[in-house]
C-alpha cells in the first residue's frame, strides 16, 4: 500500500488542468463560506448541473463541509425533468455550467439562487461548444474567505433514478455521526478496492452513482485523480500510461470503444499500472470482457448491487472465467436472501427473489414517497426486485427482473416514465417500452404502440414529438407497431411476449 501524500502533493488533473488537493480544497472552502452566505445550513440541499469538471469536486467538498446534501442533475435531462428533480429535492442553491443552465429557461417559480460556471475550453474542446459567457462562480469565491467553521457529517449525494412511477425519484441518505460516516467511507473504499495512495482515472460522469462514489473515495484517498471531461478511448489510454493509472471505474461500452482502436494502437499502449477497474450497471457481453481481459490482463471486477443497498458483489476476472453466469460472491459483510412469495428463504439453487441486508451502507429514504421505502422492504431486507438464486460457495446468480428497468451503456431507464411521455401524444391509445439487446450498452429502449388509426403515425414522427419531453438517450431506437397487446385474464399487459422474441437468441436471460 502506498504511502497517503499530503494534500500540498497530491494531484487531481481534469482536461489540460493540473491542481493539487490543497488548491482545490482551499476554492472549495471558499465556495463553502459562500453557500454559508447565501443561507445554506446543515441538512439543506444543493443542485449541481455539470459536465465532468473541477468545479464539480469543488462543490462535493463544499457541501461535505457544511453537511449539505449535493443533487447531482443528468445534464443529459430534459428542462422539464431538472425542474422537475429541483422542485422535488427543494434545491436552496443550483450550480452548474452556464450553457446548460441556460436550457433551463425561466427557474423563478422554482426558487433556487442560480451559480453559473462557464465550462473551461477543455470541456468545450471535448463537447465541441462556443463559450458562454455570465460567469458568477470566480467573482463569487474570491469574494470569500475559506470557511472555518466546524465539520459536519456528509449526508453525501442524492442521486435521481428514472422512476418507476413514471416521475424520477430522489434517494436521500440519512443524518449520521462523523464516526459513522467514516466506517462507511472506509468500508466502500474497500468494496471499490481503491487503495491509499492510489492513481485514479474517473472516465465516466460524475452524476452517475457509480463514478460519483469513486469520486468521493478518491477525493479522501488517492494521491491523483484524474477526471476526464468526456471519455474518450484513445485519450484514456494515454492518461492511464503517462500518469501510471491504477484504479478505474468503468462501464463496459468504455470496454467496447477501447477494443474499436486500431490494433497498433492498441499494442503501442502501456497499461501496465492497471490494478483494479470496476465496471458495473449494465451486462458486458462475453466477447467483450474477454477481448479486455486478453488484452489488460485479469484485472476486471464485475459489481452487482444498487444506490439504495450498494455493491453486494463482486467477481474477480478468475471468477467469471469459472463463473462466467454469475455477478460475483455475495460480500461477508452483506447478508442476501433468496425469498419465495410468501417469505420463505429458499435453499440453494433454487430461484427467487434477491433481498439484500447492507449494514455497510447508511438508511436513506425517498424524497417526498414516505410509502416508497416500506415497499422495497421484506423481512428487514431491501429488494432490487431481482429474481435469481445462491450456490453451494456464496455465488450470486441474477436470472430475470421483477421490474421492467432497461440499464443501456450502465444508466438505469424506467420504462413507465417513457410510456407517459408516448401517451401524452396524440395517436397512441396505448403504450408498451422494454429493452432489447444491443451489442455495446447491453440493452437499447423499445417501444411497442397501439394507435387510434391505423397507420396514422411512424417512428420517426413518434421520435420527433418525445424530443424534449424526455432525455435524448430514452428515446426509443427501435419503435414496432401493433393493433393490440395480449394481456392476461386479469388484463394486465403481458409485456414479456412483446420483449421475449428480441431476446430469444441473445444467449442470456433478463
């Protein structure tokens, strides 16, 4: 294990910029002082609308400092949708990039002091943007001492899920000690495998649960941290050889646009340094993970968990070559339970529904659903609605869904929240979305549509009148057309007959 730098000596680069812990702390105590200012207090909630950037870390460690919850907002969502999620977490301030803030439109009835920060021209190189002009960010912390008032507890970050009621929900970790919060940091930096002293390169965004976490942990343990504006494959092989990259956090499209390189530079490439890269939220098809595997070596944890219960396994590279259909060996610091309907605990081998119990992860609730957290909750357990099974070893093995969440390139689509988009649209009577196999993000969103006259409307008008009512990436790729759906004697929409013939030869199952 390597040594912990004082933060004067360690490094966090984004883009063409290079900082160190120290610099970036002092700017973000400032900010701290000026949240202070402005009337944030322990317990509030401040929104942040960014593309990967230092002033986002800046905004973690502010808020961590006063004990305020940090929103982080999909920039990819439609206005309405941020209105939507600030409205609901009750934001008291919203930082963020002034191009995206500028999509916003009018936020007055909303209510949230606005901070705008105008995106550096690396990120404007990366996304390929003109600057904006309007910065508040640089005038607001050099007005500002660096704030010295006691330490809270980090409440951490709210992250919003699409929602299965069709409306995105907010999970809120709730208030604990300093002493507690530390056992929890300490225990995720374990489950990350994030080492002290270790050099991170953060690919993927911010907002995403999974690269917020490494953030955080780097934040706390790492001697460099590298946060790349937007990934790109031949830029992240670079970093990885010239700064001696140990640690990532990836998702396996990552892995597919790394492969797409040419082989020669592929072979002229140093990863070497590489230890441990997590990957998670979406399935990585077979030939990808082994064509990563041949190439870095069996360096490659495949996780399985949740932002309500947290990672609850793991598999090593060995593993899944032994293994290769399961998610890994359950954590001996995680309890999981194989249920039937009636809450039976079923033996190994045989299916049932996935319960988890994480004492490493702290309780949370869900913002403004007081009946949304009793739901999910069995037996003193938590439930992804996962169905699947345990062997003999510990080896967890997911097998179906009870829900009908789409995870496509590792991002979570609740189809309920595109179904109430379509029937808002005038022509469709009625509305089916799930998801079918893609060969890079593991799953692509599908729509199936029943409409008033025959033949009134094709995809591309329905593509056309979702654009701004939801975010570019949930609207539908593939767009199919019925004269009406099977349901049970119940009359409830039999879904998996529309989904099943898509997945009938994908060699998994969902």
């Amino acid at each position: 294990m390597t040594e912990l730098l004082p933060d004067t000596a360690r490094s966090v680069h984004c883009g063409t910029r290079r900082t160190t812990i120290a610099a970036l702390k002092d700017r973000a105590m400032r900010l701290a002082s000026a949240f202070h200012a402005k009337g944030v207090r322990k317990g509030d909630v401040i929104a942040a609308l960014f593309r990967n950037d230092l002033a986002f870390l800046e905004a973690t460690l502010a808020c961590d400092r006063l004990g305020v919850y940090l929103t982080a907002v999909n920039w990819h969502l439609a206005p309405a949708e941020v209105q939507h999620i600030l409205t609901d977490c009750q934001a008291r301030i919203l930082i963020g990039h002034a191009d995206l803030l500028d999509r916003l439109g009018d936020l007055g009835q909303i209510g949230p002091d606005v901070i705008r920060v105008v995106s550096h021209d690396d990120i404007n190189a990366a996304y390929g943007l003109k600057p904006v002009g309007g910065d508040t960010y640089e005038a607001l912390l050099a007005g500002q001492r660096p704030w010295s008032g006691p330490k809270a507890p980090s409440p951490g970050t709210i992250s919003y899920s699409s929602g299965t009621t069709g409306r995105p929900k907010g999970i809120k970790r709730l208030p604990y000690s300093l002493e507690e919060e530390q056992r929890y940091s300490e225990a995720r930096r374990r489950l990350f495998g994030i080492e002290r002293g270790d050099r991170v390169a953060i690919p993927g965004p911010l907002y995403h649960s999974q690269s917020n976490s490494a953030m955080r942990l780097a934040l706390a343990h790492a001697n460099h941290i590298h946060v790349m504006p937007r990934f790109n494959a031949a830029d992240l092989l670079r970093i990885i050889g010239d700064e001696a990259i140990a640690h990532l956090s990836m998702v396996p499209i990552m892995f597919a646009r790394l492969l797409d390189l040419p082989a020669s530079h592929r072979e002229a490439a140093d990863t070497s340094s590489v230890r441990f890269v997590l990957h998670g939220g979406s399935s990585c098809p077979t030939r990808v993970k082994a064509g990563m595997a041949d190439w870095w070596g069996d360096v490659f944890f495949e996780s399985y968990g949740s932002t309500e219960c947290g990672l609850v396994t793991l598999s090593s590279t060995q593993d899944w070559r032994s293994r290769p259909a399961s998610v890994g060996r359950v954590f001996n610091t995680v309890e999981v339970a194989i249920m039937s309907e009636d809450g039976t605990v079923l033996p190994e081998g045989e299916e049932g529904e996935i319960l988890v119990r994480n004492p490493n992860y702290p309780p949370f609730e869900y913002i403004g659903l007081p009946g949304a957290r009793a739901a999910i909750e069995k037996h003193g357990y938590l439930s992804n609605e996962d169905i699947g099974y345990l062997d003999a070893d510990g080896y967890l093995y997911v097998t179906d869904r009870k829900r009908d969440m789409i995870i496509s390139g590792g991002v979570n689509i609740y189809p309920s929240e595109i179904e109430a988009a379509l029937d808002e649209i005038d022509g469709i009577s009625e509305s089916a979305v799930f998801g079918i196999p893609h060969p890079e993000f593991g799953e692509a969103v599908a729509a199936a549509l029943v409409c008033n006259t025959k033949g009134a409307l094709d995809a591309d008008w329905v593509r056309a009148a979702l654009k701004g009512r939801i975010a570019g990436y949930k609207i539908p790729k593939l767009i199919e057309f019925h004269d009406s759906f099977a349901r049970d004697d119940l009359g409830k929409l039999r879904k998996r007959e529309l989904r099943a013939p898509h997945w009938q030869n994908a060699g998994r199952r969902i």
